[in-house]
C-alpha cells in the first residue's frame, strides 16, 4: 500500500470590506409603462434580418454604450464621475416581426449581442402597448400590418425604465434611470425614399415634438432607420458626423444632418471605419 498522504487544509482568504460591497445598478421602480396589447398581437414574430447600427447622441454618450462607459466625462468645466456599469443600446431591421411563435428566437438573438435596450424597426403589429412579461413594447399602426417600431429589453433595462411614449407607427421612446443623467432612446423608422416629402415633413415633426417632450438634462440616443445617404466627405459637418459614411448623400442625407446639427445630435456609426457590407 502506498503511504498515506497528509492533506493540507486551505486557508480562507480574508475578504476585505470592499470585496463585500454588492455592484451598484442602475435605476429605480419602474414608473407608469402604457398599455397593455391586446391577445392578438402577443407573440406574433417573423423572420428577422441583423441590422445597422446608425446611432445619434447628445453630449456625452460614447461609441457604444448609453449611460455608462468611462470614469469622468467632463461637460462644459464640471467633471462628471459615471458609473462603469453600462446600459448598452443598438438597433436593429427586423423586416417583418409578424408571425406566429417566433418572440423567444428574438429574445434570444438579443442575448448574442449583449445589447440592453435594441430598437426594432419594421416590427409591423398593430396597436400599441407592452408584452405581459414587459420586455418588448411597441407601437404600430391601428388596423394594417405596416410599419412599426418597438424595443426589446432585458431584465437590467426593464428595471432601470421610467416610461415609455408609443408616439406613432414611426417613432416611440423610452426613459431609463441612469447615472449622472436620465436617459431618453428615441427609435424610429423613417419613410423610404419613394414617400412623398409631405410625409417626410410629418415624420420629422414627430421626432421634434419627442425632443421637445424630453428633459434637457436628459442623455439623448436616436436609433433605427433613417432611410438617408449622407456620404463620407464631412466638410463644414464635423460637429455632427465623421469621415466614415457610406454611399453618395443625397436630399434625404442632407435633410438628416441639418436636423443633427440643429439638436445637437452626433451621427455616431460615421465614426467607425468598416466594410461597405457592414454599413
């Protein structure tokens, strides 16, 4: 028999008060959230393609993330500390989310990209209101299954949800508690190029009127389709884009950055070099 061996007890590492310390997380109790959808719309999911990420932010927002990136942001000579836990957003064409069964293949795409808050686009249900698990709000049209927008949340996003405005078949936004600032995603689908420019007017308008509904100390985050070229030369644009376009800019592009420049708003994915295939 071979000789017994003495096994050496481990000794217990000593925790430190800040190893006790729970994370901080964001937001508090979720206010008033809307409706809730009727029985025939939940569930109802189709095939779905990746989308682009084609973002615009307001003041201190990153590449990547909402509400929380780096440790200090400095906004005019006041020295603002972030919290280093993030609530990431993205966005994304789903083409068509009508038919039957296919929410949790959504849902777990969404796990995948590691994003909490992803505005869909094309969502084409119709009304609006809230699943009953509250992870995806919407707002459609009232009778056809056309257009649509909604958002798909995870359950750090669903906590840190103040509210949420299904503004029209085109645009609908949402507040989220964060740290130093409140944070408002506005998502949207915009009229394609063969829409007559009256509807363009009407779209526009609808974004300005959520603008105008957002407190000014809010973080503002635009995403979705904007159904717009603005191309990579960014001459007399440097305050609202950078060199890393895609395409010729055409009327609806150049009405895109006068709208960016007249709020503030940075085209954020021009700031990215990728492939044309990835724009």
């Amino acid at each position: 028999m071979p000789p017994s061996v003495k096994k050496k007890r481990r000794k217990k590492p000593i925790m430190s008060d800040d190893d006790n310390q729970k994370p901080y997380r964001l937001g508090r109790r979720p206010g008033e959230q809307g409706p809730r959808p009727l029985s025939s719309n939940q569930d109802r999911i189709e095939k779905f393609a990746t989308g682009k990420t084609g973002t615009t932010t307001r003041q201190i927002v990153a590449n990547k993330t909402a509400a929380a990136v780096t440790s200090n942001v400095k906004i005019g000579q006041q020295q603002w500390k972030i919290t280093k836990d993030p609530l990431t957003v993205g966005t994304w064409n789903a083409q068509t989310l009508w038919a039957t069964g296919k929410l949790e293949l959504l849902r777990n795409e969404m796990k995948c990209f590691r994003f909490d808050v992803i505005g869909i686009s094309e969502v084409r249900w119709t009304g609006k209101g809230e699943t009953p698990s509250g992870d995806f709000i919407w707002s459609g049209e009232d009778t056809t299954h056309t257009r649509g927008v909604g958002m798909l949340l995870t359950a750090k996003a669903k906590k840190t949800l103040i509210g949420y405005n299904p503004i029209s078949s085109r645009v609908i936004t949402a507040r989220f508690n964060a740290t130093p600032f409140k944070l408002t995603v506005i998502h949207l689908y915009a009229p394609t190029s063969a829409s007559s420019d009256d509807e363009i007017e009407i779209f526009y308008d609808s974004i300005e009127h959520a603008l105008t509904q957002t407190p000014k100390k809010d973080i503002i985050i635009v995403t979705g389709d904007w159904n717009a070229k603005i191309g990579s030369d960014n001459t007399h644009w440097e305050s609202v884009m950078c060199g890393y376009g895609y395409g010729d800019r055409n009327e609806r592009g150049d009405r895109l950055l006068e709208f960016a420049a007249l709020h503030n708003l940075y085209i954020c994915n021009t700031r990215f070099q990728q492939k044309a295939n990835r724009k």
